[in-house]
C-alpha cells in the first residue's frame, strides 16, 4: 500500500471512513427497524476488519438500539442506545486513523 502523503490519505482509509459515516448518518436518523437496512449496516460493520472484541461491541449496541426501538421502549431509552451506538462509531472510526510515517 502506498502511504498518504500531504493531505491524502489511503483509498481503503477513505471508504473505511466513508461508509462508517454512512453507517453513523444511519443509526443518527432512524426511527423504525428494516431488515435490510439492519443486513446493510452489519455488512458494514464487518468488511472493516476490526478486532473481534471491537465487532463485538459494536453489533451489541447496533442491536440494543434497534431492539428499543422494535419493542416500543420509552424514548428516552431509545435515545440513549442511539447516543452509545454513536460513541461506539466514534470510537472506532477514530481507532481507525492514518497514523504518520505508516
């Protein structure tokens, strides 16, 4: 792979991070549960190649905030699974930077 240089970074990086903001848009938006987009978004999830525990932690919270929202939990409970479902995109779009020099 040919290293960034100046501002530029990777394509993989750039499609990493492009469909990890799809994803965020996504959850940050939604207020009912379909199959497919729920096919999409792990799909998502997984051709980023995280770490297994990284996967992990963000299939649950994916799923716990679509759960609340198929059980009809009380908003304010919706609302907080989507806000950690968000940090947890966060978290791994920021693990996911271009480090300097590699």
């Amino acid at each position: 792979m040919v290293p960034a240089t100046g501002d530029v970074a990777p394509t993989p990086w750039r499609d990493r991070q492009a469909a990890l903001g799809d994803l965020r848009r996504g959850v940050a938006v939604q207020s009912s549960v379909n199959a497919a987009d729920g096919v999409r978004a792990r799909r998502i999830l997984f051709s980023l190649g995280e770490t297994s525990g990284d996967l992990l932690v963000a299939l649950d919270a994916l799923d716990r905030f679509e759960r609340a929202i198929v059980e009809c939990d009380d908003p304010s409970v919706i609302e907080a699974r989507r806000l950690n479902c968000l940090a947890v995109l966060d978290r791994l779009a920021a693990n996911g930077q271009p480090r300097a020099g590699c």
